[in-house]
C-alpha cells in the first residue's frame, strides 16, 4: 500500500488518500510539484560548500506558518510546477553537474515517497551527493522512517517547545506537541554531527530562529538543546525574523538580547555551530516567480529546471 493512499505522512495525519487526488492540510495530490532548484549559496559553510548547495525547493507544505519565508510556495494553492519522478531524478543528477558536494531538499515532508523513489532512481545512474534534508520538523516517524535511510544530513527546525508560540507562529499548536517525537526519533538513530573530510557536515543540525518578543521561548530551546541534543547534533541560531508580509521587514534582537544569547551559549556549554551576525541585513525573502529568486550572487538556477519550466 502506498503512503499516498492514507496519508500520515505528517503530524496532521489526514489519512486521504492522494493518490485519488484527495486532499489534506498540504492541499497536495501525490503528484510532486517544486518551485525552484538551483545552487544556493546562503546555507552554513559546510553546507554550501565553495559553489553553494544544490536546492530543490518543493511547493506545499504542512505546517502553515504565519511568517515563512517562502509562503509564496508553501501556502495553500501555492506557486509551483508538476514534476515526474524520472524528472526529478534527472533534475538532482543535473545539479550534481553543476558542481555542488550536496543536494539539499527543502519542505519535502508531504512529497517523501515520491522523492525517495527519485533518490533511488538517480543514485542507480551515478549521483553520489550528500543529501539533506532541510526541514521545518513536522513530520511523523512514519514519515521520517522512509527517508531517514537515504539522509546524510538533517537540517532540521526546532521552532519552538512553548505551546503558544507554536500556535502564533507555527500555525498550529500541534507543532510544540510533535516536535519532540520527532528529536527523540533522531536521538535514537544515533548519528553523531561531524564535518568528514571534504569539510560537508553530517548528522543533524538544528536550527531555531529568535522570533519576536519571545526571547523566553528560545532560551527554553537552548536549554532543551543543552540537555537532550548537544552531545550529538549541531546549533544554528538565527536572530534576524523577517515578515514576508512586509509589515516589519527585520525584527532585529537588540545588541543587549544578542549578547544575552551568547553569554547563555557560554553558560550552557553550547559550542558545536552557527550564529547568525547581529547586523546581517540582507532579505532572505525570495520571489519563485523569478528564474533567480534570491539575492544577487546567492543564487544561481539549474538549466534543466529552467527546461522543465518553459516546456
């Protein structure tokens, strides 16, 4: 039985069955849609390498969040183009061609056994890149069983553990209740984070970003993190929230909060990661309707993604 034919695939667990075009919280049909692919050079260091991560951005989403970024993709009926999964395959090996060391799959979660049958048929005819998966960590352990063997990293959110912050920000309040199943599945596969020798991170990094007025809620994530996490997975800590909606652009945490932040860093031991800068400005807000969506020099797009467009 396919995943696709009740799904729960997510936390949501709508049990429809996609594959006869009903529809859950994701508002997808079994059928892949993705919004953009290409080299990214805006993920951390070890991730983007000297050329950027090879990213496939996947339409849809789960988990509908008041302030995502890519809400022009993610929301309801968002923008984005039907692929098949020779298409896909095809499209990942594509990047491999541009030089990238990793292929980075960003909010695949309602797409995982479409994209694990793409992985398979594309390592069959030679890709050999680190996989990982960029993800906002809303996924259910059946979800996360089928692709977990196909990962070589996991960059994964750690939103927040405050039940009300998830309902304001996350758009559900089921995120803060399913977000520890999903750490605790992760704590027993065991993976240690590490960077090999080609300087690529493996394992799990975990990224939190600061949201506004809340800066209890991420000193509850850092604690978490100290006790439960920090022995085998990595931090990234971001501090610049953006509202796509343009209504507060940045929502910068004062020079007094940021070195609050690092001095708790210190105090709890936290030392294996990434901090985002205080005074990084630039808008991470992109526009999937443009072949280059992101900023100048960040970005540059996959020309059989381009083919796949305009056919």
């Amino acid at each position: 039985m396919s995943p696709y034919e009740a799904c729960a695939l997510c936390p949501h667990r709508c049990l429809v069955n996609r594959l006869e075009g009903e529809r859950g919280v994701c508002n997808e049909s079994s059928t892949v849609r993705i919004a953009w692919a290409g080299l990214h050079r805006g993920e951390e260091p070890p991730i983007s390498g000297e050329v950027g991560s090879g990213m496939i951005f996947f339409s849809g989403c789960p988990l509908h969040c008041a302030y995502c970024q890519n809400r022009q993709i993610s929301s309801r009926n968002g923008y984005g183009m039907e692929i098949g999964i020779e298409e896909l395959s095809t499209l990942m090996l594509a990047l491999q061609g541009m030089g990238t060391k990793t292929l980075n799959l960003v909010t695949g979660t309602h797409f995982i056994p479409s994209i694990v049958e793409a992985l398979i048929g594309a390592k069959q005819k030679g890709l050999t890149l680190d996989v990982v998966w960029n993800s906002s960590g809303f996924e259910s352990i059946e979800g996360l069983s089928l692709i977990d063997p196909s990962i070589d990293l996991y960059l994964i959110d750690l939103k927040t553990l405050d039940e009300g912050v998830s309902s304001r920000f996350c758009g559900s309040v089921r995120y803060q209740r399913s977000i520890l199943r999903v750490y605790d599945y992760l704590i027993k596969k065991g993976r240690n984070t590490f960077i090999d020798e080609d300087g690529l991170l493996k394992g799990v990094l975990v990224r939190h970003l600061l949201f506004p007025g809340e800066p209890a809620a991420t000193e509850e994530v850092l604690r978490y993190f100290a006790d439960h996490l920090k022995e085998s997975m990595h931090l990234s800590l971001m501090v610049q929230f953006e509202d796509p909606q343009g209504m507060n652009r940045f929502s910068k945490v004062s020079q007094e909060e940021y070195d609050r932040l690092l001095e708790l860093l210190e105090e709890l031991e936290i030392e294996n990661g990434f901090v985002q800068e205080i005074e990084d400005s630039i808008s991470w807000i992109p526009d999937f309707t443009q072949d280059e969506p992101f900023p100048p020099t960040f970005s540059e797009v996959c020309p059989y993604f381009l083919e796949l467009k305009r056919s």
